[in-house]
C-alpha cells in the first residue's frame, strides 16, 4: 500500500511538467487534459469502489483508464 501512495505522489508532483510543455512550438492540449481526464478517472475509480465495491473497482478501473486514454485530443 506504501508503494503505491508513493507511486500517486510521484505522479501528480510530476504532472505540472507536462502543462509546461503545451509553451512548445505546435502544442496541444494533451498535457492538461490528461489532469483534468486523470482527475475524472479518480472519481469513477471512487464512484465505482463505493457503490459496487472491490471487486468492481479492479475491474472496472483500468477499463475506465484505457477508455479515458483514447479520448485524450491528439497532440
């Protein structure tokens, strides 16, 4: 459980380097709706964990994140 609390922080102290990014000649807005998506994706996992419970959250998780994925704007 440790292991992937530090995982979660690592990952949103890593995600403002992708907003900065979008400064780049021919951004786009991948890099922030990828907070926004990951943020919408948090609260399904929730949504998910709380009406059905654990079982539903293992599956229906990572299916919600491959989704999520694919609506993400091309860069």
């Amino acid at each position: 459980m440790k292991a992937l609390i530090h995982f979660a922080i690592v990952l949103l102290l890593s995600w403002p380097g992708l907003v900065w990014a979008e400064d780049a000649p021919q951004g786009g807005y991948r890099g922030i709706a990828s907070l926004y998506y990951t943020l919408i994706w948090g609260i399904l996992a929730y949504g998910l964990w709380d009406a059905f419970g654990r079982k539903a959250l293992y599956i229906g998780g990572p299916v919600i994140a491959i989704i999520i994925y694919f609506l993400l704007p091309s860069a």
